[in-house]
C-alpha cells in the first residue's frame, strides 16, 4: 500500500517536473541564451561567464541556461555588439571601449588616467547613478548593460623598446582598441595609433605593422604577445571596464523574477571576478617574466597624465560627452 502511494507521489512529481519543462505544444520551455567573447577558455573573463552561466540556471532551477561562444568565434567585439543588437546573439561580454562606437557615454571609460587608481575605477563602478545612466541608455539601440568585470589596467608592451617619457613614444606605431578616444590618446602621447580588433594584434606585432600594443598582463600569455613583445611598461593609461550586455528584447521577454535573476547573476559574477582576477593576474605576470622573457619596467605616470589633460578639457567641456563626465567626478568625489 505503501509502496503504491510512494509510486503514486512520484508518478505525480514527475509530471509537475516536465510540465515545468514543456509547453503546451510538447515543446521544451528551457530557454538558452547564446553568449559570445573573445577570451580563451583560461582567461578569468571565460571563468567569470561560465560563473554567469551556473548561477543563471540554478537560480532559474534550470528554466534558463547559457551557452557561450569563446574566442572570438562569432565575431570581432564590434561584430558581436551588432549580433547582440539584433538578437542573433543574446548576452555578449564586451570591452567598454568597443561600445563608444555605439553610444558616447561608453568613451569616456577610455580616457587615459580618469581613474586615478582601482579603488577609484571600483568607487565609480558601483555607483548606481553611474551605472543607472550607462546600462539602460542603450536600450532603444537594442542592448543593455548587465554588469561590468575589472579589466585591470592597461599598459603599454613593445617589442624591443623600453619607454620611459613620453619623448620614447615618438614614432611608435601603437594598437588601440577600436575607440576614437584611444586613438587620440596615443595621438597626444605622440605615438602613432592603429585601431584594430584583438584578434588581429598577434600577427601585426609579429609581422611589424605595429611596434607595440596595450593591455593588461593576460595579453602577453594568454594571447601570447609576449612571444614577440619583450617590455611591459607600467603606464596604467587605462582602467577600462568589460561590459556585459544582453540584447534588450529578449531581455525584456522574461519575467520580472527572471529578468532579477539574469540581474543578480551577472552581479554575483562580477564578485567572483575579481577574486579569479587578481590571481590570474599574479600567475601569467611570473610566466611573461620567467618563460617568456618579458621585462617589466616601471614609469613615473606624471608625463603621460600630463600630456593627455587636453583630452580631458575636450570630454569635459564636449556636448556629448560633458554629462557622464561630470557624473564620474561626482561618483569619485562622494562619500
Ligand atoms: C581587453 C578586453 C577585451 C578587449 C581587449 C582589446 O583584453 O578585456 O575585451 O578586446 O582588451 O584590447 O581589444
């Protein structure tokens, strides 16, 4: 009898689990979000959305689910924002500079040196107004923001020349992410900048259409720039966040107790970013230095922050770019 009622029970569990499951046309209700970037599977970037990923569908009890698409196999990051604009791609991790293209506000995370520091990037960062202003304004072009990841920050590596002043950067042909605002930066350091996707900067650092590049230090291993740059300056120009972002339609298609999940997911991953980050970056540091032979130099910053000061009167004073700027010294100025 017993027995009966326990096989009655889960005959009865069992048709609420698939009913979960399935619609009314017999068809899977399980939702996956396709999601691209353009780091390898080692990368903490890779290790944080796989985090994204887990904690979506625990908290969803599976309803949602996350595929990814490493390395750049859909794409360029610019590609893969109009993939996202369209909805072809439904989550994409993005560097901000990438995203000035699309909407202004996004430049000025590139501004060399308007974060003194990482305690200052992180101040802003978690600041609502900031991030209010910056995740929804694009909705109407077809994305939001989710979350953002500490990129760390962005240094100049040649292949064989130590920069010390800004006088070294003379003539140096320098990579720069596809944004207007890097460009200029190197403009006004005096180099010569070349915009072009990540995944093409190995073969034109190899190749010698450009003498150097910039980024943090997960560069130089794990895209293997340091097999051709020897020396990593410590300019710390940048602090430029990666952003997360999710195409708005569908987005908005869930419910609201899905959409928080989605929310409080990429917010949680955040958090496990930084603690897989710093770890990372400690770790592929002493491979560039000790297999690759990479030679890290420090450098006085004063120079650098100097000759770049025209660039922040220009964002500050600019009709385009003035409100975010003056809503970033807010948030680095308050309590
Ligand atoms: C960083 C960032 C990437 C970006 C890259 C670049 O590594 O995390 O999203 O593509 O810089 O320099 O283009």
């Amino acid at each position: 009898m017993l027995k009966k009622s326990f096989i009655a029970l889960l005959s009865i569990t069992m048709v609420i689990i698939l009913a979960g499951c399935q619609n009314a046309a017999g068809q899977s209700n399980t939702e996956q979000l396709k999601l691209a970037h353009n780091q390898t599977l080692d990368h903490p970037v890779h290790l944080s959305l796989v985090e994204f990923g887990r904690l979506v569908e625990e908290k969803s009890d599976g309803a949602i689910t996350v595929k990814i698409y490493p390395n750049g196999q859909l794409g360029s990051e610019r590609e893969v924002i109009e993939l996202t604009q369209t909805g072809a791609v439904d989550v994409a991790k993005v560097s901000a500079s990438a995203l000035e293209g699309f909407a202004s506000d996004y430049s000025v995370f590139s501004l060399p040196y308007v974060f003194e520091d990482y305690e200052t990037f992180q101040k802003v960062m978690n600041n609502e107004k900031v991030t209010n202003e910056l995740y929804y304004q694009t909705e109407d072009i077809g994305f939001i923001g989710l979350t953002y990841y500490n990129a760390g920050e962005r240094n100049l590596y040649t292949k064989d020349r130590e920069v010390h002043d800004v006088s070294d950067m003379r003539g140096l042909k320098v990579r720069v992410q596809p944004s207007q605002t890097s460009v200029q930066m190197i403009e006004y350091l005096g180099g010569i900048p070349t915009a072009m996707a990540y995944g093409e900067v190995y073969t034109a650092l190899q190749s010698g259409v450009i003498d150097a590049a910039e980024n943090n230090e997960t560069a130089l291993v794990g895209n293997n720039h340091g097999e051709v740059a020897k020396y990593y300056m410590y300019t710390g120009h940048q602090i430029v966040p990666d952003m997360v972002i999710m195409n708005a339609k569908r987005f908005n298609q869930f419910s609201d107790e899905q959409q928080a999940i989605i929310e409080e997911a990429a917010k949680e991953s955040t958090l496990y970013h930084e603690e897989v980050w710093a770890e990372s970056i400690k770790r592929q540091t002493e491979i560039a230095k000790n297999e690759m032979g990479v030679n890290f130099i420090e450098v006085d910053k004063t120079p650098f922050i100097n000759a770049v000061q025209p660039l922040h009167e220009q964002y500050a004073r600019n009709e385009e770019t003035r409100d975010i700027y003056h809503l970033i010294q807010e948030a680095i100025q308050s309590e």
